[in-house]
C-alpha cells in the first residue's frame, strides 16, 4: 500500500498525460470541424447544382411561356387587321340580324374580335415551314402540343428538358386544353418541366392561361391612312377601252362602269368597289370577280349585262336596283368557289308607300320600280348561273315597263310576282282576252286614236274578272284587284294589264298562273333562257324559278323578315358613294348637295387655284430629275398614265387615262379610262404627307384628316395590350 501511497504523493509526468488528452482532444475537435467544413461544402456545392437545376428549369418555363406569348403577339395583329377590313362587313350583319347576346355594336365587334383571334390562335404555327401548330385539331382537338412547346425551348436547355413526363418518364404528345367561354380564356393544363443536369433534377408544373384580348376601335369617316387602301376614285365615268384582259385591286369608286369594247376584261379583286350609278357590261367585253377575297366586296346601284356581255360576280354582291340581263347572248355567273358568296339585291318594294287605290302597286310611280330590286332577263339567249352562290337575297320584284320612252300615254309600271322574271313572264299580267272589250290584248287600232277606257269601263273588267276567277282553271285571278289600259301612239296598240295590291298577293297570282300553264311558262322561258341554275338558299320577295334535275320549276316567296333583312344596306351604300365609308355621318346638306367621294377627299379650292397643266411634288419640294422623281402630282385638266410613272398620288381636276400598269391612288373629278391594271400601294399616305413643291405640301390639297383626328367622330381609343397581362402563370409548383 505503501507505493500505491507514494504514487499518489509523486506527480513526476502528468503534464505529459495532460498535453497528450490535450492533443488528442484537439485532434478530434479537429476532425469534427474538418468534416464539419466537408459536410458543408457538400451541402452548398449540392445547392449550388440543385439550385442551377431550377434556374434551369424556370428558364424552360419561362422560354415556353415567352413563346405562347410570341404566339399571342402575331395572332393579336392578324386578327386585328382581319377585323378592321371587315368592319363594315360586321356592322352590317350587326344592324340586319341583331344577334342575341349583344347588347350594343361594340359588344358585337368584340366577340369578332374574340372569336377570330381564337380561331387564329388555333392555327398558329411555330416554324416557317408549318409543321408545330401550338393547338391540336381534328381527334386530338382540345389539347395542346407539346411537341409545340419544345420548340420554343433553347438549344442548351432542350436535350436535358422532359415535357409532360409520363409514368416511365417518356415525354407525353399532348395536353389538355381548356376553355373557359364565360372568362373569355384559353388555359394549356399542367405544363411541367422536368429538368436533369449532372444526375440532379428539378420539376415544375403550372398551368399558362391566355385571355382573350378585348378590342377598341376609333372609327374616323376617312383618314389619310385610309388612302393605303385606295387605288381609284373616278366621278365620272370608269370604262376600259383597250387592254385585253387587265387586274383591278383595292377600294374603288365610280359614278357609273361601262365596259362595252370586244374582247376586254377587267378583272377586280380585293377591296370595296363602289358604283354609284349602273354598272354596264355588252358587246363581247367582260368584268369579273372571280377568285377574289371573300371579303371582295361590290356596291351598285344596278347591273344591266348586254350583247355577248358577261359577268362573274363572287364575292359579296349588293345592289340598289336590278340585275338586268338586257342583250342576246348575255351570260352572268353569281358566286365561285368560295363559301361565303352572296348576291344582296336591297331595294325593297314596301306595299304600304305603293299602293294606290285600286290602280296597284305603284301606280304611275316609277321611283318605286326604279328601286325594286330583282333580276330581269329581257335578252334571248342568255345564261343565268347561281349554282354556286351560297344565298340569294331580292327585296323586290321585278315591273312590267310599259311607259316612258315607249311613246305610251300615262306612263306606268306594273308590279309583277317575281323577284326573278322574264320578258316573257309579262304575257302572265296580261288581262283575259274573254273579259275585254276587244277581240286581242293588246288591241291594234289602225284609226291610231286613244282607246283607254275610263274608270268605270275598267271597273267592269275588273267585274267580269272576278266572274272568271270562280272557274277552276281560273282561280288565280281572285288575286287581282285591278287593270290598267296604256296606249301607245307610237305602235298604235292598247294593253290591258291586271294589278294587285299587295306583292303576295302577286306572289300568289303568279304561283297559279304557274300551275295553270306551267308547259307554255317554260317554253317562253326557253327562249330568253338558254342556261338555268338556282342559287343555294334564297331570301325573295318575290317567287323565283329552281331547277331540279333539268327541270324547271317555281320556288314561292317565304321570307316575312325581308325589310328587316336589308333595312340597313341602303344607309351604307349612300354612306359608302358619298363617303367611301360604311359607318360616316351625313348631315342633311351633304346629302342635299350631292356630296361625291371626290369632292369630299379632294381640297377643290386649293387645286382650282393652281395654274393649269401639272403640278409635281418630289420628297424635298425641288425640281424632278431623275434622282429626285414625283411622288405626286395635281393637275388641272386632263391626265394620261403612261409607262414609267414615279407619282404614287394622282389628284386631277379632269379626267385620267390609265395607259401603263399603276401602282398607287388615282382621284379623278371626271372620268377614268382603265387601258392596264392599277393596284393601291402602301406608300400613298407616307407620299402624301411628305411629297412637296416648293413650300406647297401635297397633303394641302386633301380635304380629310390624317388618321389621329379628321373629319370623323371618334368613339374609343385605338386598341394596346400587354402580353404580360394577356399570358399569365397559374398553380405554379415545384416538386
């Protein structure tokens, strides 16, 4: 015990002890805070990466949605545009047919605008040559593409990026689409990136929901702007001459067409053409429509088609008057491939404002026939084809002529039952020899004096008319209400006419005449007519003819809504002849001054002041050489176009000859004569507000604004969208 005791008392070599614990304590806390320090730059080097993956993936996410922005972007535009150039289009369909769930045209011009940006938005395609549309159709409609979204990621990040993995981890094709009709929005369900770089992977899931922009428009009358858009306006007269077959394009405007020489075409398409007065075609020449547009537009105040004349009219066809196919061999065609073709004839025969006691329909007014729109055929040999027109629309009837020019005393217009009719129909309104007076209708008198009975003789007509009607194969005259006698000195007959008082009344006449005599209707008919076809869906006032299987038949007037259905037609052709605007305003003295679309474009005053001959504007108002040519040029008097014109703007006092090919805006205070084509150009509004001559502007001699004011009333402000706001994220996650 004793050493044991004396070990306790002895403290030789415990500090060695000491700093050997000492030293190994140290040593492991030197460990610890080494692997500590390891653990933590694995830690920060893992987050580092882990956090370069979701950047990453969010980059994808990003890039998908700035490309559905992409989309948005382009798609807004075209539908923009698209909407804009059917503007009056819309308006018209807005103020006939009121459709329901629009309250005001502003609502209606936005569910267009919806509606075409949707279907625009459906068809997008990601790369020039067509191939990723963003938008499923057909089986897979209701889906998106992913194949779609893949384009629009960067070539760093797509090999390492799953779309729409699956359970396996393969890259689904599709997505779901949904459309919320109500929210006026598109959402692509459940995008998600599925990221992997250096074994590390990130996923992020969200839905990208597109809203459907709304749409404001600032409707001015006319602006500089519009000038874009507009190749001719000519006063006058527009007649092509020479030429062959020549191309027309954009908005045009003439007081009346003529195209009469042999061997001419013209052929229109792409824009609003404007005839204030007839548009004639005869003697072997021809105008066209076919292949245009479909939102080719053209306005007439009638169309008569002559000898060997021919018309093809696609397109929308709107018309004041009639349709006249007045000459041997005259051929017209309504409607081509499109599916959208219709012929509108708008002059509507309103019974109430024509009446005239028991003398008819119109009595001696012949405004009332001149406004009643039908489609006459009055040549034989003609060619009449609407097979392919969509729909058909007629508001009158078409009149018996027998005055005027004639030689006849008291000139009248008898209203007949058919909005598509033969000269040859009129032996139908012829009264009943049985109830005359006289053994032939009409009655030759040789003494050439003045056989028109009086009131009282008519009357008993009328009588033994009424008698007739009870016999069976006679029960259509029960619709007659009177009879009219004209004489003419000039060929020294007497024609008794029945009339009605009412067009269904008519309507009905007519019909059973139809069934009476149907054998001898159609052989009359196979004189004037030597090709027949029906239009698709037709809208009359009147009974037309149908063909079925080669045989002719009588289709009876149906349409009770027909004032309603072209109400609204009449207000925008004078709008559009005056103003070459569907929607302007007009006071009460432009339309007592006979406003015409040259007067109102034109600063008359500023040209007449002018000397006479040509004035040229050049880009900085110095002389034209060859470096420094005429963007424009006013004249006063005449004007001939010839090859190697440089003027974009042509405003001239007088008339224009066309000899060479044009490109630009010609505005003609008389006639044009159209020897080559003319197109409108994009650089007319920029020529017109840059060109000068010394310190004269060539906008000066332009009366209408310049597209931020004018002469026009504004209601809204031009259309701006945000995409960001348009396309948004929802239910973002990262799992």
């Amino acid at each position: 015990m004793k050493w044991i005791n004396k070990l306790r008392r002895d403290h030789r070599g415990s500090g060695i002890i000491t700093v050997l614990v000492a030293v190994v304590f140290v040593m492991m806390l030197g460990t610890v805070l080494l692997f500590t320090s390891y653990t933590g730059l694995l830690v920060k080097v893992s987050e580092r990466k882990s956090e370069t993956s979701f950047y990453s993936a969010e980059t994808a996410m990003d890039q998908i949605r700035a490309g559905v922005q992409q989309a948005v972007t382009n798609t807004i535009s075209s539908a923009y545009s698209s909407v804009l150039v059917n503007y009056s289009k819309y308006v018209l369909e807005y103020n006939n047919d009121k459709p329901a769930g629009y309250a005001t045209l502003d609502d209606y011009m936005e569910g267009k605008f919806r509606d075409t940006f949707a279907a625009m938005l459906s068809s997008w395609k990601y790369d020039a040559d067509g191939r990723l549309p963003l938008f499923n159709s057909g089986a897979a409609a209701g889906t998106y593409s992913v194949a779609g979204l893949r384009s629009f990621l960067a070539a760093d990040l797509a090999p390492e990026t799953v779309l729409n993995p699956d359970s396996t981890g393969a890259e689904k094709s599709v997505g779901v689409l949904k459309t919320d009709a109500a929210a006026h929005t598109i959402t692509l369900k459940d995008i998600t990136v599925h990221y992997t770089h250096n074994g590390y992977e990130t996923n992020l899931s969200s839905d990208i929901r597109i809203a459907l922009p709304p749409f404001s428009y600032t409707a001015l009358e006319y602006s500089l702007s519009n000038l874009n858009r507009l190749s001719m306006v000519a006063d006058g007269q527009l007649t092509q001459t020479a030429g062959g077959a020549i191309t027309a394009s954009g908005d045009i405007y003439a007081g009346s067409a003529v195209f009469s020489t042999n061997g001419n075409t013209l052929n229109y398409h792409d824009g609003t053409f404007v005839c204030r007065g007839d548009l004639a075609v005869s003697t072997g020449a021809a105008f066209s429509t076919a292949g245009a547009q479909q939102d080719t537009q053209l306005w007439a105040g009638g169309i008569t088609v002559g000898a060997q004349g021919k018309a093809t009219l696609a397109g929308s066809v709107n018309v004041a008057d009639d349709l006249t196919l007045a000459g041997s061999g005259a051929a017209v065609t309504l409607g081509g491939t499109g599916t959208d073709d219709a012929y509108t004839g708008f002059g509507y025969l309103d019974d109430s404002a024509n009446i005239s006691g028991s003398t008819g329909i119109a009595g001696s007014d012949a405004a009332a026939a001149n406004t009643s729109s039908a489609i006459l055929v009055n040549g034989r040999g003609t060619t009449l084809n609407m097979a392919q027109l969509e729909t058909l629309t007629l508001a009158g009837s078409g009149f018996v002529n027998a005055g005027g020019s004639g030689g006849y005393q008291n000139a009248q217009y008898i209203a007949m039952g058919q909005s598509v009719a033969t000269r040859s129909d009129q032996l139908a309104y012829l009264a009943p020899v049985s109830c005359l007076p006289y053994p032939t209708n009409p009655y030759y008198n040789a003494d050439n004096t003045d056989l028109t009975p009086d009131a009282a003789a008519l009357a008993a007509i009328r009588d033994k008319i009424a008698t007739l009607s009870a016999a069976d194969d006679y029960r259509f005259y029960q619709y007659v209400d009177g009879v009219k006698a004209m004489y003419s000195s000039q060929t020294k007959l007497v024609y008794f006419f029945v009339t009605f008082n009412s067009t269904a009344r008519a309507n009905a006449f007519f019909a059973g005449y139809f069934g009476q005599n149907s054998d001898t209707v159609v052989n009359y008919l196979d004189s004037y007519l030597q090709s027949y076809s029906a239009a698709q869906v037709v809208f009359s006032r009147g009974d037309t003819y149908s063909a079925d299987n080669g045989k002719l038949g009588l289709l009876t007037a149906g349409d009770t809504q027909m004032q309603k259905r072209t109400a609204t037609y009449g207000t925008t052709f004078r709008r559009l002849y005056t103003k070459l605007s569907a929607t302007a305003s007009l006071s009460e003295a432009e339309i007592n001054a006979g406003l015409t679309p040259y007067r109102y474009l034109v600063n008359t005053a500023a040209v007449d002041e002018l000397p006479d001959g040509v004035t040229d504007f050049t880009e900085d108002g110095g002389e034209t050489s060859e470096t420094n040519p005429a963007k424009g040029r006013v004249v006063k008097g005449d004007y001939a176009v010839n090859a190697g014109e440089t003027a974009r703007l042509i405003i001239c006092s007088g008339s224009v000859t066309v000899n060479a090919d044009f490109s630009g805006t010609i505005l003609a205070g008389g006639s044009v004569d159209l020897k080559a084509g003319i197109s409108y150009s994009p650089e007319v509004s920029a020529v017109l507000q840059q060109a000068k001559n010394g310190t004269r502007r060539l906008v000066d001699y332009i009366a209408v604004g310049s597209g931020t004011g004018g002469k026009g009333s504004t209601s809204g402000s031009t259309s701006a969208w945000s995409v960001d706001e348009l396309v948004t994220y929802q239910n973002w996650k990262k799992f």
